[in-house]
C-alpha cells in the first residue's frame, strides 16, 4: 500500500472525519445536564421547604416585634425567688407567658417561666421565678412566648436588685 493511502486511511478518516473522537456524546451530555437540572431543583425546594416549615412552627416575627415589655424592677430574696415587675409597653396580641433568662457569672445563661400573669397593654404586673438559681448583680432579660415558641427578640433587661 502507498504511503499516500496509508496515511489518508489512517489518519485522515480516524482524526477528521469523526472516527477516532474521544468525546461525550450529545445524547450523554443532554442527559447529565437534565440531571444537573434536577438536583439543582430539588435542592432549591428542600431549602424553601425546610424555610417555610420553620417560620410556620416558629413564633410569628410581626407578633414578636411589635409586643414590647420593660421591666420596672428586678428583686431577688434570700432564698433565690426572683420576682420582675413588668410593664408592657406596646402591643395589642395575646402573648402566652413572658420567658426570663438570666446570665450567671461565667456566662451561662438559665432561663425560667415567670409565672403570674401577662400584663395588658399599660399595665405592671409582678411575675415570679423560682425554678432557677439567681442571685443579686445577674442580668434578667424578659422575652415573650407566642405559640409555645420563644420570641427571639429581647424586650428589655435590667440587673436584679436584693429585696
């Protein structure tokens, strides 16, 4: 065979008419592309989902916001009985219970139910927590509980004072 039909059989017909390509198809790269696709859209809508369940199990954030307590006054007893005076300042929705968290020496943080009931609008009521240990010179901090789910915004704090 001449050298001239060796090297058009070879190397002309492998290299350029599509012989000896050494690629990915078009059915192959359409179909991994739709498979992108897809993950992409259902890693979209996990995220979406797992936002909207969470502001659906979470307290409302308008309610949160827009419901204000100050606290008067922050006393403890000899004995650790924590009692808050506090003044709702705005807000007209029903708010389940005020949370207190109290920030001990080195930074830890316990909290407590106050229990009592949660003023109206204007008025002061005095709540009592007894399920924690404090003791004077703590920071009290008071946050509201909509839905069974504490309001992520602090109201007001205040350093508890001896009786």
């Amino acid at each position: 065979m001449p050298f001239k039909q060796y090297f058009y059989k070879y190397f002309y017909l492998k290299n350029y008419m599509g012989l000896n390509k050494k690629g990915v198809s078009e059915v192959v790269v359409t179909v991994l592309l739709i498979l992108v696709a897809i993950v992409a859209i259902g890693a979209v809508g996990f995220f979406i989902n797992n936002l909207v369940s969470n502001l659906k199990n979470g307290p409302d954030p308008v309610v949160c916001i827009s419901n204000t307590f100050t606290i008067v006054s922050a006393k403890v007893n000899a004995i650790g009985i924590l009692s808050v005076k506090v003044e709702k300042k705005q807000g007209s929705d029903n708010i389940e219970k005020l949370k207190f968290f109290v920030e001990g020496d080195s930074g830890t943080i316990v909290s407590g139910d106050g229990v009592g009931d949660v003023p109206s609008l204007g008025e002061i009521k005095t709540l009592i927590i007894s399920d924690i240990r404090i003791t004077s010179g703590q920071i009290v901090k008071v946050f509201a509980v909509v839905n069974g789910n504490t309001c992520g915004v602090e109201s007001d704090k205040a350093t508890i004072a001896s009786a």
